[in-house]
C-alpha cells in the first residue's frame, strides 16, 4: 500500500526530458485490496502525461472496478517454431552448438515464452558441448522421460509383468509414482494429439518428448485406446492425493491400462471393440475362430452323417413339441371305437384348464370364445398387461405371481398365496381386472379370487375339446 501512495504522489509531476512517463506494474493482480483502491484513485483521473501498463497472467483476480478503466492487450504465445530461430540466432551470436533437435526441444520446453527458452538455453550452456537433444533432457532433469516412453511401450505391449517391474524400478530409484503416472498422462495427451492432427501438433506438444519417440509410440495405437489411457490416469492421479497406499493404487492403474478387460467403463469397452474390429479387418480374429471350429469338429465330424439343409417349405412350422402321451392306452382307443365316432354317452367335456408354466401354441385365439374355458399363458399374460397401466408398480408385481382361467363369464384368478390374494383383494384391482377381461371376452364377466394352482387336464380331455372345437367348421379336419 505505501509504494501505491508512493507512486501516486510521484506520478503527478511531468517529465522533463520525455512526454510520457510509463509506469509498468509485473503481477498486479498480486496486489492487496488497500493497494488496489490506492492505484483506483490515480486511474479515475489520469494526468495527460502519465501511462499505466499493468501486466497480469491472471486477469480474473484484477477488479472489476480497475479493468473498467483500462485497455485491455492478450498476449499470446510465441509459437515454437519462432522461438527455435530465435534461439538458434542465439546460439550462432554466442557461439554455442546448438542442434536442430535440441533447439525443438528447448523451444517446446518454453511453452509460449521466450524468456524461459532463453534461461533453458543458458542452462545447457553452462554444462559445455554441444546442446543436442540428450544434453538438454540430461541437464534439464528429463532424462527419466526415456523410462517413461519405455514403460508406455509395455503398456501398448500389454506386457503387464514388464510394466509393473519398469515401475518398480523407477519407484526403487526414488522417483514418486505420482509423477510417474503424470508423465505418462501427458505423454498419452501428445500421442493422442499426433494421431489427430499429425501435421499441426507441433505447437501443442509438451515438449518432453522427441519426435522420433512419439512418431514410434503412436504408430500401432488407436485413438480410442489413447483415450482410455488418458481417462484411466487422471482418473488414478486425482484419486491418488487421497490414498493411503499410492504405490499399490498406481501399479493397480498399470494393470488396468494394460488390459482393459479389468474395467468396466464405456471408454475400456469401445477400446476392446475396436480393436477386435482391427483384428478382424487384419483377419486374424477371422482365421483363429476358423482354427479353433476346426479343432473342434473335426472328430465329430466322422461320426455322424451330415444332414442336409431342408428347403424353407420343407421345414417345421413350429418348433413346438407336444408332450408324451400316457402309456396307458385312452379311452378313445378301446376296440369298436374309432378316432372320429365318439359314442352319445360320452359324459360332457371338462372345460380345459392350463397352468401357467404349460406351453401354449402360438395359434391358440388371444380373444376366449363364449361358453368355453380359457386359460392359456398367452391370454392370461395379455390380460395382465392390459391391467398393469392402470395399476401401481406393487400390484403389477403380485399379478406376475397369479394365473387365470375364464370359464363361460366367470373370469377365475388363482393366487400363489393368501399375501398375494390379500393385496389383490380390493375395489380397484378387481374392478381394474373385471373391466379388462369383459373387453377381450366381449361379455359381462364375474371375477373370483382363489388361493392355489388351476386344475390340471389330461391329454384325452384336451383332444375331445379339440374335436369338439373342430366340429363346428366344414373346411377342418382333425386328425
């Protein structure tokens, strides 16, 4: 706050041998509130002759009430390739052997910033010799990356055993496996970058890594792996400052990257898939299953004839299998009696009654017919579905449970248990029921609530109602 003042009061007096004087504040938004509203009082009202330059990376901390009074100019970055000229020029005036390679490196290093290209140049120039790519990465503390780029290439291997004893060693040389994992995240980020845009990603690569590495690593890796790897170790890193095991939490990671069968999000799956879809199109996936089926039949094979493909008209209409008559002979099938001459003093047919767990034929009517009993999965399951929209979620689970039989226009709904009975005995179910089942029978229906299993029919019974049922059409023939 006192320099502000102090500054305040000097800044009104004119130059004497310039117009201007040029006042250039580094860092202002590092300035205090008091220090703040001190500068505020001298840009309301500005001498002529005096010019503020308040230069900031973090505009967001400045006032509101300070940036209203000025003209706002972004820098932006230099590009690397400018910065390596540069600092090439550099490097000839100063007589320094620098490298192509080493000035690509350095000038990626700086990240936009000439000054650091420069103090990195100085850096390396201290040592002596010539500043090529392994003198800057040797000075410059980088020299591990070439471990990472190794542990990177096991990881695309899948080498799991490989990567864990790469991290291992690294861990043993006292390197934190929080930096380990954030060097292979951004280093993840510029393959991803060189497989997207391999002609302009120069400018957006980190720098720690060579060209000739990078052009290595991405050439057999695709986009969709890449992106896998890069979530999995942000995801590992932001979970690590909260572990209380890092180690085991990164080698859990190295696993998790090498094979991504061991997670389980949508990035893991689309990798898998693609790149089973790469094995097919380079058919190797096409010509292990051919393989393998072949191993697998050959022997088979000998043993049982080969059975020709019937035409499609040839074919089964359903594949439906009726159950097995009894062995007891019927009572159709006593001597005098014929299949279609069914004696007067036949006692009246039972009206048929399934369970719900019988097949039912896919032919069977889902509209009952008046006067018969109707009881089929397929009638029962549409009649309940048709309840269901007008019911809560609770009852739609005890009319699961239950079956259903219409006799004539008494609708009968059989209850597992007296719990599931109780729940439906009530106005709304009964009515709901009563009202759905009078729409598919085309009738008045009377409902009746029962604890138990309908009862069960025998075959015999089951063909005298399918006789009976024929009989009433001319064109139909049972047999």
């Amino acid at each position: 706050v006192d320099q502000v003042r102090a500054l305040r009061d000097e800044a009104i007096y004119s130059p004497a041998n310039v117009r201007k004087r040029v006042y250039i504040v580094d860092e202002v938004h590092m300035l205090s509130t008091a220090a703040f509203n001190a500068l505020l009082k001298i840009l309301e009202e500005p001498p002529e002759h005096l010019v503020f330059i308040l230069a900031t990376t973090e505009l967001h901390k400045v006032p509101a009430t300070i940036l209203s009074r000025c003209q706002r100019f972004s820098f932006k970055r230099i590009l690397p390739e400018d910065i390596a000229a540069r600092l090439r020029h550099v490097a000839a005036q100063e007589s320094i052997d620098l490298t192509a390679d080493g000035a690509e490196i350095l000038s990626r290093l700086a990240d936009g910033a000439l000054r650091d290209g420069l103090s990195l140049l100085d850096q390396c120039a201290a040592v002596g010799g010539k500043v090529d790519s392994e003198a800057v990465l040797d000075v410059l503390g980088l020299a591990g990356n070439l471990q990472t780029a190794k542990l990177m290439e096991h990881i695309q291997q899948r080498d799991a055993k490989a990567a864990l004893l790469l991290l291992n060693e690294m861990y043993a040389g006292g390197k934190d496996v929080g930096a380990v994992l954030g060097e292979l995240s951004t280093l993840t980020r510029d393959l991803l970058l060189r497989r997207t845009a391999p002609e302009g990603s120069a400018g957006l690569l980190s720098g720690g890594f060579d060209t000739a590495t990078l052009e290595r690593l991405s050439k057999d890796v695709s986009k969709s792996r890449l992106l896998y790897l890069s979530t999995t170790l942000q995801k590992t890193t932001a979970e690590l400052y909260a572990s209380s095991n890092r180690r085991t939490d990164a080698e859990l990671c190295i696993l998790r990257l090498c094979d991504e069968g061991l997670s389980g999000d949508l990035t893991a799956l689309e990798s898998r898939i693609q790149r089973l879809e790469e094995a097919l199109a380079r058919g190797q996936v096409i010509r292990a299953a051919v393989e393998q089926s072949a191993g697998k039949t050959a022997a088979p094979a000998k043993k049982e004839p080969v059975r020709e493909e019937a035409p499609p008209w040839e074919e089964p209409a359903a594949p439906y299998e009726a159950p097995p008559l009894p062995e007891e002979p019927p009572l159709m099938e006593e001597p005098g009696i014929r299949v279609f001459d069914i004696p007067e003093d036949v006692p009246p047919v039972r009206e048929i009654v399934r369970t719900v767990s019988q097949p039912v034929r896919e032919s069977e009517e889902s509209v009952p017919t008046t006067g018969s009993a109707i009881s089929g999965g397929n009638w029962w399951r549409a009649l309940a579905e048709s309840c269901k929209g007008r019911l809560s979620p609770m009852y739609r689970v005890f009319l699961d449970m239950c079956s259903g039989a219409l006799e004539g226009d008494l609708l009968t709904v059989y209850a597992p248990d007296d719990m599931t009975m109780g729940r439906l005995n009530n106005d709304r179910v009964k009515g709901t029921l009563q009202e759905e089942a009078q729409k598919a029978a085309g009738m008045p229906v009377r409902l009746v609530l029962r604890v138990g299993e309908p009862p069960k029919v025998s075959p015999q019974e089951n063909f005298k109602e399918l006789l009976k049922f024929g009989s009433q059409f001319d064109n139909v023939e049972i047999k």
